[in-house]
C-alpha cells in the first residue's frame, strides 16, 4: 500500500489491518494513521473498494465498540459531518490512545 504523505506529515501507524464498515459490508482493508488523518485503502477483492480519508481536523470523537457485543476490537470514529467511520481493528485501545492524542 502505498501513502502520499502531505508535507510535515508523519506516520503514527504506517499499517495495520482493518475493516471498515460500509453498509452491511466488512470492507477489508488496510488502516494507516498519520498526525493529521486516517487513511483506509480497501483490499481490491472487496465488492466496495477505494480509499477512505479522514482528517483529524475533522472528527469529533473516537469511541470503543465491541462485535457481537463481546469481542472488543471495533472503533466508532466520529466527524464533524455528522458522519460515523466504524472500524474493526487489532490493538484497538493503543490506537483509539494514537487518534485521541493527536485530536
């Protein structure tokens, strides 16, 4: 996967699998967090593909969730739009600790 770094923009987490939800669609894909955005660029075996972005200027809360209500590993990242980016994740609580200290 390859990310266009904007200037002065530094990589917190360059990669990690994850599943972004569109609709009733796990989209798998992959996650890398910057200082000043989230980036979700999808698996090109999915039925919804493309690149996710989402500046950190721009949410507003970043809360944990858990599948099935029992399997902690969701993250519910919130926008300023009103919009609501739910994501599966691995190592949920460091990263929701990453986003919330660079908000």
């Amino acid at each position: 996967m390859t990310v266009n770094l904007q200037t002065n923009e530094k990589f917190l987490v360059e990669k990690t699998p994850a599943n972004l939800f569109k609709g009733m669609e796990a989209v798998g894909g992959h996650l890398t967090i910057t200082d000043k955005r989230l980036i979700f660029k999808a698996h090109k075996f999915n039925i919804q593909g493309g690149v996710t972005e989402i500046n950190m200027s721009d949410i507003v809360s970043v809360t944990k969730a858990n599948t099935l209500k029992i399997i902690p590993n969701r993250i519910i990242v919130k926008t300023k739009d009103g919009n609501e980016h739910k994501f599966v994740v691995y190592k949920r609580d460091k990263l929701v600790q990453l986003i919330t200290e660079h908000l």
